[in-house]
C-alpha cells in the first residue's frame, strides 16, 4: 500500500495547463506499462442516464485497458453528485443498475475492479469536513468548470453542494489512495484541487512517516471529442447520444435523424461540417480507420449512404458489448450482488483511511 506512495511528481503538473497534463499524461502512460502495480486508479461516472458512445470512446475503453494493464481500479458511482445541479435524483436505482450493466458489458471485471456507491460509504463522505478545511472560498469560486456547470444548470440557486462537489471528488479519489485518475479535460481543475487538498493534509498533519496522502495524478485520455447526432457534444442530457444498451433498430432511428448538411459531397471538416464530421469520425472510430478514408469512400454518394455506413458500423462494433449486456440484464440479483461486494470493499478501504486522518490530526476520535 505504501509504494503506492512512492510516486514522484514534477514541477509541470503543479500547472493547472492541459499541455502539461498532456505531457506528464504520456510520461506516466511509460511508468503504467512498467509497473502497473504501482497505480491504483479512481474514476466515475454521476448516474444521470445511460452510458453512451462518447463515454465510451472517451473513457471506458481507457479504463478497461488500465485494468488490463494490471492497474487496480476503483470505479465510483456518484450517485450523491447527481444533486449538485437539480433538486431530485430521477429514477436513481434504475440508472445506478444501468452503470454497472454498462460497465460489466464493455468489459470492466468487478473482481479487478471496485465499483461502489458514494451514498454507501459513510467514511468517505467524512473526509469532506477536513478537506474543506483546507481550501478557501476563493479557490472554490474559481473553478472554471464548476463556473461553466452553473452557467447551464437549471437550478435558479446554486446549492451549497455544487459549490462543494470538487472538495467531495478529492475525497472519492483519496479515500482509496488514487493515484491516477484517467478523466476528460473538463475534470482536470477538480484533480487539481485534490492535488492541493493532498498536499495541504500532508503538511499540515504530519505522520511521522510516511504521509496519509498520495498526490494523484490527471491521466488524460488521447479521445477526440464526440459530436452527437446534433453536431453539438455527444451528451446524455443533450438527447443527441447514442447509448450503449440501445437497440439496432434505435440506433438506425437516432442515426436516421442526424443532423447533416446540404452539401452531397462526404468530406471530413470537424470545424466547417459538424455535423457530417461528427457521423463520419463515429464510423471512424468504430472501424477503427481514418476519418478521411470513411468519408472519401462515400464521396458524393451524399448523407444517406453516409448514414447507412455510420448505423452499420456502431451496430457492428455495439453487438458484442449489447449481447453481453443484455446477458447480464437477465440477472439482476448478479448485478446487486456486484455493487454489495464493491461496497463492502470500499467501506473497509475507507475506514481505514479514515482511521489513519484522525489519528495524524490528533486527538480526532
Ligand atoms: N465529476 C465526474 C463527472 O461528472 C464524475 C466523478 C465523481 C468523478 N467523482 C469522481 C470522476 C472522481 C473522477 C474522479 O463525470
């Protein structure tokens, strides 16, 4: 557990600048493959829907080939973040299920991998008293992305816990000693504040020996962003994303319904044809070929050729994931069983954290 520890960090990463996220990115990328066992990662999704194409391409194929690597996963359902920008969580149980089905489906391995709750691990949440101790308001009001969330959020208050949910992700992350955190760009001023919170913890309250916290690290995945069927982010709360579990024929309807252009000529233009783009770099990514040679191979057969090579590839690429997804789905108690397991693991993972932060704050019981 101690070696996890043993991670040196480098000036770069103390700048918040995705070029040098990028760069330490492909620095640790050599250090996984050598030693994965060095690692332990955290990451999570919020149960706000199904999981779709661009989470996939955009972290869930990363997560499982760090898992394959050997690296220690521990996979956070973060059900309690849902409230940060909408008074209910909505039909929480059925999309909490969800994840793990989409999980398990696109190959995650509970046995390798922790997936757990927030809600069931009281320990964790704990951690948030102290952590927020150590940062300012001002540190949380400059958070770009929690900025941003608050821009679109429907909520005409902003919660005391959107406010706060960055101090609560540095808990998800260092109630199990993360080290690695593979996540989006938008996610790097949360790593960041963990980083600080860490570092803050382990000056202030010191051991004696070995500190209480690693300082993690932002794996940055090389994912290109995906366009949904709008030409605008694919997004679960955009209705413009293809889910995982969606059937063949409601894949062709959402395909089918895409937004595209007058233009009949295929080309790959992300910034000029959005729309066309965002279709051919999903057929692209699917085959796993070049966006160019996807759209000179339709040339002027225009949008709906386009539309039929884009269906048939993710149907293709989906059908072994949505077998295995629907295999699991027939078992519900297997799924339940899973999260109860991952839950239990966490807690002891917790508890123990949390024995180790009061005793180096003294006098803590
Ligand atoms: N905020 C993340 C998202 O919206 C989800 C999340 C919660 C998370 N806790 C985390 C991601 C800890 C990484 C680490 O996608």
């Amino acid at each position: 557990m101690n070696d996890l520890l043993d991670i040196t960090t480098t000036a770069a990463t103390d700048a918040i600048g995705t070029s040098a996220a990028r760069l330490r990115s492909a620095e640790l990328e050599e250090r996984i493959r050598y030693k994965p066992g060095r690692f332990r990662v955290l990451t999570g999704d919020r149960p706000t829907g199904p999981l779709h194409l661009g989470h996939y391409f955009g972290t869930l194929h990363n997560r499982v080939r760090l898992q394959d690597l050997g690296v220690e996963g521990f996979l956070i359902i973060a059900d309690y973040q849902v409230l940060t920008d909408r008074d209910v969580a909505e039909r929480l149980v059925e999309y909490v299920e969800g994840l793990v089905l989409d999980y398990l489906a696109v190959g995650i391995d509970p046995d390798r991998t922790t997936i757990f709750t927030h809600s069931a691990i009281p320990a964790l949440n704990q951690l948030l008293l102290p952590f927020l101790s150590l940062v300012s308001v001002a540190e949380l009001n400059r958070n770009p992305t929690v900025k941003d969330e608050i821009a679109h959020s429907r909520q005409a208050a902003v919660s005391g816990l959107m406010f706060t949910y960055p101090a609560h992700q540095a808990a998800d992350i260092l109630f199990c000693k993360g080290n690695l955190v593979p996540v989006g760009q938008d996610q790097l001023p949360h790593v960041e504040l963990t980083r600080t919170i860490a570092r803050r913890f382990n000056e202030r309250y010191p051991t004696g020996g070995s500190p209480v916290f690693p300082v993690p690290d932002a794996l940055l995945s090389a994912a290109p962003l995906l366009l949904g069927t709008d030409g605008s982010k694919m997004s679960k709360s955009r209705g413009n994303a293809i889910p995982l579990g969606a059937s063949a024929d409601e894949t062709a309807r959402l395909i089918r319904a895409a937004r595209t252009d007058a233009d009949r000529h295929i080309t790959y233009d992300p910034v000029a044809r959005p729309g066309v783009a965002g279709l051919v770099l999903l057929a692209a990514l699917c085959q796993e070929r070049d966006p160019h040679a996807v759209a000179d191979e339709i040339g002027a057969a225009g949008a709906a050729a386009l539309k039929r090579t884009v269906t048939e590839a993710v149907n293709e690429f989906l059908a072994p994931i949505r077998a295995r997804r629907t295999e699991y789905a027939r078992d519900p108690e297997r799924v339940r069983r899973v999260l109860r397991a991952g839950n239990e693991r966490a807690n002891a993972v917790a508890d123990e954290t949390l024995r180790e932060v009061r005793t180096a704050m003294r006098g803590m019981y």
